[in-house]
C-alpha cells in the first residue's frame, strides 16, 4: 500500500488545526507542516491547538527546533533548512527536484521528488520529468519504496505513480483546494479508493 503525505497551505487557513487532525483520523500517513516564512509564534499555536497524539505523524519544514520541543515525528530537509536539529532522532525526509538528487541523497527515511505531474497548486509549475525518465529510474533503483511523488497528484493518476515505482504521493492542492473540511475528507476518500 502506498504512502499517503498531506503537505499544509504556507498561511494559516482557518479551522488548519482541526482539518489535520481529521486528516490523520481519515488515514493520512503524515501532515508536512510547511510554512516558509512563518512566525515561530504562529506555528506554535498550530501545534498547540493539536491534540499530542497528533505529534508523531507531523513533519516540520521550517523552524524545525520546534520538532524537539513538542516531540514531533519528522522534519523535512530543504534547501532553507538543509540539516535535522542536533538530537533530533524522528523521522527524516528531504525535497529532491532532480533524478541526480534523489540519486545523491543519504540516508532520509523518505524523499519528495517533484514535480512529477503539473502542480496545482503553483501556477506554471510544470512537471520535470517524462515518462520514460520515471520508468528507467525506477528500473535503476532511484525511485523506490521511500521515494514519494508530489507535484499534480489527484487520485486518478495514483495508479501511474505506483506504476512508475514510487512508494508514496504528497498531496496539497488538490486537499486544500476549496477549504472546506467536510469537503477534504471526501478528497481523503477518493485518494485512499486508487492507493
């Protein structure tokens, strides 16, 4: 079964906590908060307003001492924030933008490779590889089990990602979409109907 990534709008849309926490409850495998530019403060008060049973399956991308000082399960590596804070021992994942990348990477639990189908959420982010390229990857051992597509994923194409090897999918655009939490679940729903 493959691994199912929600990655969190950069703002603070209203109700972000609860619809988090129905996600997990819904089966996501892990909430990416990612927040470039966030006060400390504010992702504070997201964490906060989540129960701590949540903790273990949230991943940080910004302001990642905060992971130690709430026990959060995963920080992820960028090019903002290139190392895991001293003593961190959760859960490890990096963004990879390029095969030589995410054939370079070390020793992450899991890797983002993006984009792989056209974004929808960032407008003219278009997908960086071919077909081919993917399946030759994967052949080679490049794409894998740990290795997660992000970039345009909706459920229907879920089948194409497992096809081309991949362990897992990152979504964002197509959960935050409309805001509705009633109507994020339903999203949850059909994604977890093709994994």
């Amino acid at each position: 079964m493959m691994r199912l990534i929600v990655i969190t709008e950069p703002g603070f849309p209203p109700s972000e906590a609860e619809a988090i926490r129905m996600l997990l409850d819904e089966g996501i495998d892990r909430v990416h908060l990612r927040k470039p530019g966030a006060e400390e403060a504010g992702l504070r008060r997201l964490i906060e307003a989540l129960p701590p049973a949540c903790y273990p399956k949230l991943s940080l991308h910004d302001r990642l001492p905060l992971a130690c000082d709430y026990g959060l399960g995963g920080v992820h590596l960028n090019g903002r924030n290139p190392a895991a804070p001293a003593g961190f021992r959760g859960s490890v994942s990096r963004s990879c933008h390029s095969l030589a990348e995410l054939a370079a990477a070390g020793g992450e639990d899991y890797l983002f490779l993006s984009p792989v189908f056209d974004s929808l959420s960032k407008a003219g982010y278009r997908a960086g590889f071919a077909d081919g390229q993917l399946r030759e990857a994967a052949a080679a051992g490049t794409i894998g089990p740990r290795t997660v597509a992000l970039g345009g994923i909706v459920p229907e194409r879920l089948p194409l990602v497992r096809e081309w090897g991949f362990g897992g999918a990152a979504v964002l655009g197509y959960i935050w979409k409309n805001g509705s939490v009633r109507e994020m679940m339903r999203c949850v729903r059909r994604l977890k109907r093709f994994v």
